[in-house]
C-alpha cells in the first residue's frame, strides 16, 4: 500500500481503526468471547499499524504508539545483578 499517498487525516483516521479493532477484540476476549478482528493473532494488522506509524512520523505527525501488550507490560531487555 503506498501510504505516502494518503493525506494526514486519512493516515490517523487508519491507525485509529487499528487501535478501536485491537480495543474491540480485547473486549471480546475479556466477555470469554472470540475475537472477531484477530488483531493480534494476524501478523497484518501489526505491519500495517507499524507503516501508518513510519509514514506519520516521517510527516512529523504526532503519534500515541499502540500498545501492543494488552496492558501486561513487557520483559525488560536486560536483568541487573
């Protein structure tokens, strides 16, 4: 997909609709129901947040990056003695 060919509101106006589809299915999963999006189940929907996000910042747009862990954090990179 050429994003450079979208305008700045269509490019926030995407990466919202991944963030809403990733919130929707956490919802679904927190009712002890399916998924119905697959957001992160589906390789996809990562890589196109992750080039909505390239593109926006390379317009220096500001962007609220998606957490991607569901709120569960993330192990650190290393551990201290």
């Amino acid at each position: 997909m050429d994003y450079g060919a979208f305008t700045d509101a269509s490019l926030k106006m995407m990466y919202e609709a991944v963030r809403g589809a990733l919130r929707a299915d956490d919802e679904f999963e927190a009712n002890g129901e399916d998924p119905k999006f697959r957001v992160r189940a589906t390789p996809e929907w990562k890589r196109h947040a992750g080039s909505l996000e390239s593109e926006m910042l390379k317009r220096g747009l500001q962007v609220e990056i998606i957490d991607w862990t569901g709120g569960q954090g993330e192990l650190p990179l290393t551990v201290d003695p």
